[in-house]
C-alpha cells in the first residue's frame, strides 16, 4: 500500500482544497442532518449544486459531453475526501448525479440525455430510488410493482418504500415487472418517473430520531409515457445492475461515515470521568476497527491508483462502516451516562440512526454474501427459483 497520493493525486487534491475554501458555502445543510426543514435543505443544496455546476465540479467522473470532467474513482475519493473535510457530506443530489446520471449516461436515449442530464447538473431537479419494496429488499429481481403496457405508456400499480428525500423529489429511478411470465430478472424494465404524475402518493416514514427522511411510495395507476423507460423492456436488471454499481461508489468511501473519530475521541477526553474498564475495552477495539478501515481504505485506493479494480473491498468496508457507526453510538451514549436519557443530541441521533447502516445501500448479508464469493471463492448460493416463471413464485 502506498498511504501519500501521487503527484497528479496530489496536485488535484490541492485544487480541490483551493476551491472549496474560495467557494465552499458557509452554511451547509447535508442530506441526513437531523430534524430539519426540508425547504432549507433544498435550499442549501441547490444553491451549492449550482456553485459547483458553474465551477466544473457538480460531475467529476462524468464524460466532458455531457458536463462531467472526465475523471476517474481515484479523483472522486480524494474530492469526497475533501468535502468532509470541509464538512460539506451527503447532498441531496446524490442520487441523480451518482446514480440516475451515470445509467441514463450508459442506457439512455439520445433524447433522454439531452432532457435530463443537464438539469441534474445545474441543480434544478431532484432525484431518488424507487426500487426496494415490501416484499423485495435484498432479493431486488423480486419486486412485484406492476407495469402493464396501454399504447404509448405504461401503467404503474405497486408499492415501494425506503425511499431517501423521495418527498422532495422531482424525478425517480423506478424498477417495475413488465411480464410476470418471465424469470424473476428477465421481466423487469426501469423507468424515469416524473413524481408529479397522478397516482403518485408519498408517505413519509418517521424515524426513531423524529426525522421523516424514508418514505413509501403507492402507485395508482401510474402512467408513464414510454419514452420515459430507460433500457430495453424487459431489461431493467442490465439497467439496475449500472445503477447499483454507480451506487456503490456514491455512498462508499470512509469520508461519508457519519461516525467521525475525531468527534469520538474528543467525547471520550471530556467524559473521561465515566471511563470504566469496558468501556475503555470498548474504545480501544473501536479504535482498532477505524485504523484497520483506514489501511482498507487506503488498498483500495492504491488499486485505483494502479488502474486496478477492488474486489470485495467496498463491501468489506460498508459491513466494518455499520459496525464502527453502531459501536461509537453505543459507546457515545454510554459516555453520556444519565445525561442521554430525555435529550437530543449528536450521539443520541448517532445510536439511533445505526440500525439503517446495516440495511441501506445492500444489508450485511449481501456484502458478506460479496465477500464470500469474490474473495475467498465460496460458491454462490442456490437459486432455485431464478429460471421459475415470476408469476409461479410462491409470495408471501
């Protein structure tokens, strides 16, 4: 492992830290912060989404054809770096620029591009994910949400849920079965649905924290024109696949954790009256779990840097990233003592906010289930029901 950056590493970074201190804004409301106006939320990151169109810097890794820079993941790591830094995280936009952007990118319509990658730049729309449902969280190629063809457009009726900022946004990236008669992975299309349309209900999920970042969405027979389908019908698995990759490296990195040592140990300094033995057992192997991410981190960075593609690193980091976040929660209270009891704070929101660490973005599960198969060469589980007709599934 090489833990310095390189010469062009190092020259970027620099760039980086130059325009975020000419340009950064000073108040910053990011995605998950808790209990917050959501206008002011849209506000804040619109108004920064905008700065960094203007400046070159709202799409790192996008081609230069469509507004982006170019660049590689390499660069995308160290200007996520950079962001925490500065205490500018999660944005709003993630999604579009980091998910919606990079698929309609690979699978859209020269007309699809033209209408929607420039004003997810800009910052005029939001975006979010419509895939997860009741009864198809880990297992996607379940879902059930159906898309019946009418002439020109497509008929929605279904349910999805978890859907992050899905009350405040513009447009989604929708996942639907077009043909129950298929196997589970071959009757699905995804589609580009204008949150607007008719049909459309959002109801908000309140959290332990008192926050209503998820929703659940109904759909009433929803239509959709066909020229919002992205892909060919019948193959939004191809299509989903693009987007989960993209997902991977929009939410990954060490820099997005909402645990940051620091701020831990800083706790620990003034709490240091409360230190019992476990407790100070406890620190020292939370320690040990964000050193040991860090050297991770930083492998998987060195492979990028070579030209070389991480295995099972991402998901390895995202399992270690839950468990850090759930420890330094548990610990956080524990510092507190009495004083966490009746009160809103950072570490209260920190505890109670871990439990969606383990399921967001692929439950613990799957990414064991990733480094099982990609790293130690497990073989992959039997699917007995991937070649079964959709509509010949037993569903609960």
């Amino acid at each position: 492992m090489d833990f310095r950056d390189s010469p062009q590493e190092a020259a970027f970074r620099s760039e980086a830290r130059a325009f975020l201190e000419a340009h950064g804004p000073k108040e910053y409301v990011h995605a998950f912060a808790q209990n917050v106006d959501d206008e002011a939320l849209v506000r804040s990151n619109r108004a920064w989404q905008r700065t960094l169109y203007e400046h070159g810097w709202a799409a790192l890794t996008w081609p230069r054809e469509f507004g982006g820079r170019g660049l590689g993941p390499i660069e995308q790591i160290v200007w996520n770096q950079e962001l925490a830094r500065a205490g500018l995280g999660e944005s709003v936009f993630v999604v579009g620029i980091g998910m919606a952007g990079p698929t309609i990118i690979a699978h859209g319509s020269d007309a699809q591009k033209a209408r929607f990658l420039a004003p997810m730049l800009r910052g005029e729309e939001i975006w979010c994910q419509l895939f997860s449902e009741p009864g198809a969280g880990s297992d996607l190629a379940g879902v059930a949400c159906r898309a019946d063809r009418d002439g020109d457009d497509w008929v929605l009726s279904g349910q999805k849920t978890w859907c992050s900022g899905g009350h405040y946004g513009d447009w989604g990236i929708l996942l639907a079965r077009s043909d129950p008669s298929l196997p589970k992975h071959q009757g699905i299309s995804f589609f580009l649905l204008d949150m607007k349309t008719p049909g459309v209900e959002v109801r908000p999920l309140r959290q332990m924290t008192g926050s209503e970042h998820f929703n659940e969405i109904f759909l009433n027979e929803v239509r959709i024109p066909d020229h919002c389908r992205l892909g060919p019908e019948g193959g939004g698995w191809a299509v989903a696949k693009t987007t989960l990759m993209h997902e991977r490296m929009a939410i990954g990195g060490i820099e997005l954790m909402s645990f940051r040592w620091e701020d831990f140990l800083a706790h620990v300094r003034q709490n240091a009256e409360r230190l019992d033995d476990v407790l100070r057992d406890d620190v020292a192997r939370l320690y040990t779990w964000v050193k040991s991410l860090e050297l991770l981190n930083a492998r998987m960075i060195t492979k990028l840097g070579r030209g070389e593609m991480p295995a099972a690193e991402a998901s390895v980091m995202k399992l270690a990233m839950a468990r850090i976040v759930t420890g330094g929660g548990e610990a956080g209270l524990r510092l507190l003592g009495a004083d966490a009891a009746g009160k809103d704070g950072m570490w209260q929101d920190i505890f109670l906010m871990a439990p969606s660490f383990h399921i967001a973005g692929g439950t613990d599960e799957i990414q064991k289930n990733q480094a099982a198969e990609r790293v130690l060469g497990l073989p992959r589980e039997p699917g007995p029901d991937r070649d079964l007709p959709f509509d010949q599934l037993p569903r609960g």
